[in-house]
C-alpha cells in the first residue's frame, strides 16, 4: 500500500486554514445521528471526546480506570508548551514549529508540526476558561519557565502538576456532556479488537473488566487515543497499566505501524534502586531550569564518594565537571532530552557515575538557592544576610516552584535533596513511535484515527519537553473535531451500525477464545515473568545504546520468549471476575509481538537519532 499523507498543498503556514475553508462539514441536526467511539481518556481522548459531543455527535469513551480522570495525562508534571510570547523574548508560531522538528532530528511530518505551532496558544486560552490553574506572576499574569531544547520560555505549568490540572479541566468538559447524554461513559472497559466492516472501521470489541463481560459496540468511526508503550521496557516512568493493546489490534487489522523503535529516554529520573522495582519515577525536566547537573572530575572522587568517604559538597567547583554546559554553553542543562540523556550515559559509562551501580550524575540545585536567595535579601532589605540565611530564602523560592517534586524524591530515595544534590539517570518516558496517520489524523483504516502518544506524527526520533500536553490537546480540541467531519459527511445517512454481523461474530470469537486461552493454559510462569524478561532484553539490546548483533539477538530472544509464554503462561482466577493477571496477560502478549516489531525496527536504522546510539 502506498502511504499517502494527504499534506494539503500551499506554504505551509497556510495549509491548515486553508484546508479548513475546503474540507466537508456536517451540518448540526445530522451530527445528531452519527456516533463515535474514542478509547482512552487522557488528554487527547477526553479533549477530543468532551469537543466531539459539544459539536453534536454521540460519543462512546473507554478507560480501563476506574474514572477518566485517571487517564496516565494525570502524571504530567512540568508544563505545556504554547507560542503566546507572553515573555517577550522571541518566541512565535515558527519558533515553536523549528524547535520542535530540530528537537526530533528532523524527523517528523512538518506540516502536523506548525499546525501543532499555531493552535498552542489556542489551547492555553482554552484551558484557562476552564479554571486551570495556570501559575502566575507576581502581577497576576500566566507565568511560563523553560524546557529543553529551546532559548526562550513558553512553557505554561501548575506548579508540578500541570497535567493533572490540564486533566480535571478534559474531565469537566467532559461530564457536561456526561450529564447531557451525549458522552456514554465506559470506565473499566477495556477494547479488545477493532471491528472493521466493509473496508471500515466500524466498532469495538470491549471487556467488561469488572464482570468480565465481552460487549460489542458500534460506531461510524474510532479514534484510538490509548496512550504510549514504554512500559514495553518493563521499568519506565509511564503508569503501571499504560499499554500498547488498542493500537496493536489496529495495527493487526491493517493500520499501519510508524517509528516503534523510537523512545523517549528522559535524564532526570530516579535511578534504579534493584531487582524488585516495578516503576522509575520521573523528576520534571523543569528542574533543569535552576538545577545544575555535573559529576566529580576524577575518578578518585568518584570512588570515594562511592565508598562513603566523601559527600558531594565536600568537592569544590573545580572538582566538579558540569559536563552539559562544558558541552553545550548556548543552552547548558537546558539541551534537549537525547542530549542530556547520552550524554549522561557518555559520563555513567566513562566511570563517573557516583552511586554504587555507576548509573547516576547529579542536580544540583546549591547555585539557584544562593542565586534566589541573594535576590530575596535585595528585595526584602536585609544587610549583610549569612550564607545560611542565603540559603533559607533562596530554598523557599525553588520550594514554591517544584516543592511537591522535591518532596517526591526525599520520599522514595530517603534523602533530602535541599541539602544534597538529588542523584538522576535516564530512563525509558515516551515513545515517539506509534500508529500511522495521516494529516487527518487517520489511521491506513479508513474511519480509525489515532490521537495523542497513540500516534507517531509530530515528535520525530525526540520529543521536546512540555509538548505531548499540547499534542494531546491540540489533536483533541482543535484538530480531529475538523478532520474528522470531512469524513463522516459520508455518514450522514448510513444509519446506526448493526452489531450482529459476521464481522462483530468473528472479532468477538477471536477475543473470547483468547482470554479462554489464557484462563485454561495453567502453565508454571505469572505473566509478571515473562514481562521482565522482555523488558531486560529490550533495555540491553534495544534501548539507548544498540548494535546490529545486538538487535540480531533481540529479535531471537523475543521470539523464543513469546513462545514460551504462550506455552508456560499461567493466569490465576476466571474471567467472569475483576482479574488484573487476566487483563496483564492480554497486554503482555501484544508487548511480545511489539518488541519485535520494535527491534526489527531498529535494525534497519544504521544511524543515531534520538535518545539511541548506534
Ligand atoms: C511521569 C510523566 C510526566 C510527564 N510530564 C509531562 C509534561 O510535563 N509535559 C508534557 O507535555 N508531557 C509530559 N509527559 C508525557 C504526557 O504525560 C503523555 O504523553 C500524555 O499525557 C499522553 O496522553 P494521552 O491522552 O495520549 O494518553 P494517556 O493519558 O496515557 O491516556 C490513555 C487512555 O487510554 C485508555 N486506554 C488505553 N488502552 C486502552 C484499551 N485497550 N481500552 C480502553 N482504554 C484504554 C486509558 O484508560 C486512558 O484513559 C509526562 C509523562 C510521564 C510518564
């Protein structure tokens, strides 16, 4: 099949509109009879399900959570990008639109690009009218700090907690819809197949997971909107249920397939503590914005800092090797993510790294209390303030500003990162890749879409820090609504869609059959087995570092991996019951076939882009 982006012709910062002007629309009373299906309720999902209903379609969305408001979009942290130039330094629509496919490695579809760029700041507006609680300036006005990759600040942020307000704000729109009707909310739904009919796609096959219940439902379209797979690597920093199932059974149905092997690996994570971890935490990159990252410039320092000898603050400044602004003095600690992630890996693997397993640089935050606090001093006419009080005022400031993340990692790592520098290291965060679409947003099956993480379209082999947020909401409230009625102006008169046909019949067979599969294999490994074993092949052969053999390997491996597990896999319980194992089970086997789809990838790429060395 030849894959056709279906660009609109013209410059490009002309195409969206005009393509807007040209596309079909269906008018207000024929909307009224056409239903839609989105699965997933994250940003992307409930912004595009909570516009699709207010326009007038009847919309059907799925989480398997227990609400949507507990979409994985709820563990965002930094910020949302937006080219409002609220700063005055610099900043515009082509800005934003050449940061982005320079921070990707030229290597995402340009013309999504700058229409990402121009609706940003329609997405601020937008979310400020619903109440999100943007942070503001001393004068009231949306504040903004800044992110990788870029040299000036527009990126918009609830303190630590950006998405989880960016979500409650979906959420609302969403319920308003909810209370009218026009949403009918599935939570604990999880779609198990795509159901195409005539050449389109035309429902879902959804489990019930509480009853276990299979169901069908119908649709004159479906949008995927599920979400991104790090946790194919097992560990990552993506919510413990985050999954590639739904666009995988596109992906089986004929939609094609787009980048897997690009991932996201983010340097500021905390590193990993053992064998007996089953999550990495992310620390914000806006962190980067008044943390410094460095490690010992010798190897003795290192070895004694290793073997509690020495404390980091022990070392002096010129004992010490900020090695990102030694490198990269026009943006410092603020490079993109596969910048700062290699090269932190380039230090780790060179010896420097300074806890016992050799994986972790630090962040330092010292200079920016001192920076603040001599500031506040000023500001507050204090004479002649001690170095301690310094630090007092100047610890407020960065409190106000990322307490909740700092509270975070004294928690989990039992450290106080006010008086020692908080220790980092990469790990897997986004995947880039995703289900093919074109500038409509569609998948290669016609009426399937692919919204948010879900898809691969706009962040090339890296994605720039603070823009899956305004991804997700660009794709939901502003983009799909358009493109979505140019095709459903088709529709206008198809009627509901039958859910007895021999197209539901045998998308349903093939899902029961499966989950009675699982149930009745009763073999000796949990799927949490085969799981990690995945994930340890795909971090040593397919993760930042990757080599031809490497890969040659990693494909055998998964293979016989996946084998074993449809032969050895055991899953406890029934399937008429709420069964976490049984609904992991599904996930794990699509993780299966994905990794080697991932690694086969990767191997075809000879070069080094993103976050992988090659
Ligand atoms: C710790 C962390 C911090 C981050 N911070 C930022 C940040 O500051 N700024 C930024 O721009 N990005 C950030 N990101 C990235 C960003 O959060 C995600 O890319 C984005 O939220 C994804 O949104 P989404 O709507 O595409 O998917 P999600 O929010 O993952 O939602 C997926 C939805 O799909 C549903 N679903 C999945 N599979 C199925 C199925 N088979 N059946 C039914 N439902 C299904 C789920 O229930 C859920 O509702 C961060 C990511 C992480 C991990």
């Amino acid at each position: 099949m030849a894959l056709d982006s279906k660009v609109p012709k013209g410059s490009i910062k002309d195409k969206w509109t005009d393509y807007k002007n040209q596309i079909n629309l269906v008018n207000p009373a024929n909307k009224r009879h056409i239903d839609v299906i989105v699965v997933g309720t994250g940003l992307a999902g409930g912004s595009a399900s909570a516009t699709l209903a207010e326009l007038g379609y009847n919309v059907k969305s799925f989480a398997y959570q227990d609400s949507p408001r507990r979409a994985h979009s709820i563990a965002a942290q930094g910020g949302i990008n937006a080219a409002k130039n609220y700063q005055g330094d610099g900043d515009s629509t082509y800005r934003l639109f050449y940061d982005t496919v320079k921070g990707g490695d030229y290597r995402s579809r340009e013309a999504n690009v700058y229409r990402l760029a121009e609706v940003s700041a329609n997405i601020i507006d937008q979310c400020v009218a619903q109440g999100v609680p943007f942070a503001r300036d001393y004068g009231g006005l949306l504040d903004n700090r800044s992110f990788g990759g870029v040299l000036v600040s527009r990126t918009f942020y609830a303190k630590g907690q950006t998405g989880q307000q960016l979500l409650l704000g979906a959420y609302s729109a969403m319920n308003r819809q909810i209370a009218r009707g026009k949403i009918e909310m599935f939570n604990r739904h999880e779609m198990l197949d795509v159901v195409i009919v005539d050449g389109k796609a035309r429902g879902i096959i959804a489990r019930n997971l509480v009853t276990g219940e299979i169901e069908r439902h119908s649709a004159h379209a479906v949008v995927i909107a599920s979400g991104g797979y790090g946790n194919v690597y097992f560990l990552s920093t993506n919510a413990m249920g985050s999954n590639v199932t739904a666009g995988w059974k596109v992906h089986k149905k004929g939609a094609y397939f787009a980048n897997p092997c690009y991932t996201q690996i983010h340097p500021t994570c905390i590193p990993r503590s053992g064998d007996y971890q089953s999550k990495l935490t992310l620390m914000s990159e806006s962190l980067r914005n008044d943390g410094r990252i460095w490690v010992p410039k010798n190897l003795e320092d290192v070895q004694a800092i290793r073997d509690g000898k020495l404390k980091p603050t022990d070392l002096t400044e010129d004992q010490r090797d900020y090695y990102l602004e030694r490198r990269y003095p026009a943006f410092g600690n603020l490079v993109p993510r596969d910048v700062a992630s290699r090269a932190a890996k380039e230090r780790c693997d060179a010896g420097y790294g300074v806890n016992a397993t050799g994986e972790a640089v630090y962040l330092d935050f010292a200079a920016s209390f001192e920076r603040y606090g001599k500031e506040q001093a000023k500001i507050q006419n204090i004479s002649n303030p001690s170095a301690a009080k310094i630090k007092e005022l100047g610890q407020e400031i960065v409190r106000a500003k990322y307490g909740n993340l700092f509270q975070m990692y004294e928690k989990i790592v039992d450290e106080n990162p006010y008086e020692t520098p908080m220790m980092i290291y990469p790990a897997v965060h986004y995947t880039m890749g995703g289900v093919w679409v074109d500038y409509n947003l569609m998948t290669t099956i016609p009426g399937c879409y692919a919204i948010g993480e879900a898809n691969f379209s706009d962040h090339g082999a890296n994605r720039l820090g603070a823009s899956a947020l305004m991804q997700g909401l660009a794709d939901g409230y502003f983009v799909l609504p358009y493109t979505i009625g140019d095709y459903l102006a088709n529709d206008i008169r198809t009627g509901k869609i039958a859910t007895d046909s021999p197209e539901f019949d045998a998308a349903e067979k093939e899902v029961s059959e499966r989950i009675n599969f699982f149930i009745n294999n009763k073999g000796t490994h949990s799927v949490d087995y085969y799981h990690k074993k995945l994930g340890k092949i795909m971090w040593d052969k397919c993760g930042m570092s990757r080599n031809e053999e490497g890969l040659k390997t990693a494909i055998e491996e998964i293979s016989t991996l996946r084998k074993d597990f449809w032969e050895n896999v055991n899953v406890p319980g029934t399937a008429s019951e709420y069964n976490e194992q049984l609904a992991k089970a599904g996930m794990v086997a699509d993780f299966l076939e994905l990794g080697e789809l991932f690694a086969k990838d990767a191997l075809v790429r000879e070069e080094s882009a993103g976050g992988h060395f090659r």
